[in-house]
C-alpha cells in the first residue's frame, strides 16, 4: 500500500472527492456512497459519516442565491409564475446536486484531519496505529 508523508488538504481532496489521506484513490462508490477504503492506500471509510451537515450548506448557500435571483426577476420583468417555476426549479435541483458530493466529501476529509467520529470513539483507522 502506498503512503505519502505529504499532508493533503482536507479542502482539496474535498473538491476532488479524492481521499482524505493519499489525495489519490477516490472516495465514492456511487454518487454520494461512500467507498468501504481507498482503492490506493487502503485507508478505511467505515467510519466516515458525514450525517446531514452536506445538505444544510448546501440548502443554506444555494437557497439564498435561487430567492434573491428570483426577487430580483419578479421585480425587474414580473414574468407569470410558470416561468418562475421553469427557471427556478431546475436552477435549486441543479445547484444542490452539483455541491452536494464536494461539500460530503470535505466534511469527510476534515473528519478525518481531526481525528472525529460521530461519538468521539469511532474514528479513522491508520495502518500505523
């Protein structure tokens, strides 16, 4: 198995969806499944959970930014509501799924970076320990 003495960027491996350890192998089996250990340097991803913090940020970023463009919208053209519901809806579905994977996988990364589990006792599992 491979081991980098580099340290990897809880950020960067976030927005690569890469593992948090190796900054190589990747961390999803599926779209937002979690792999069971990196296919690169076997770092275990049993006990990665992430829990519903990725949703909020994303509800809490992309919301604000669809209400103000569709206040700003209604107030500039007062167009009927169909065209609300046509520009917006795609616009919410759109931004939440293409944040959703890169902010999981950050939360991962800094799991991992500090040591942290959901109870403080389930936490990642290095090969030197």
């Amino acid at each position: 198995m491979r081991r980098t003495t580099a340290a990897v960027s809880p950020f960067s491996a976030g927005l690569r969806c890469r593992c948090p350890r190796c900054g190589v192998g990747a961390l999803f089996d599926g779209f937002l499944t979690v792999a069971d250990k990196c296919s690169s340097c076997g770092l275990d991803f049993s006990v990665a959970d992430s829990g519903d913090g990725p949703a909020i940020f994303v509800i809490f970023i992309v919301g604000p930014i669809v209400t103000g463009f569709a206040l700003w919208t209604e107030m500039v053209f007062q167009p009927p509501y169909w065209v609300h519901v046509v520009l917006w809806g795609p616009a919410i579905l759109a931004g939440c799924l293409l944040l959703l994977r890169p902010f999981k996988a950050t939360l991962v990364a800094l799991q991992y970076r500090h040591r942290a589990g959901d109870t403080g006792l389930n936490t990642f599992k290095d090969d030197s320990e």
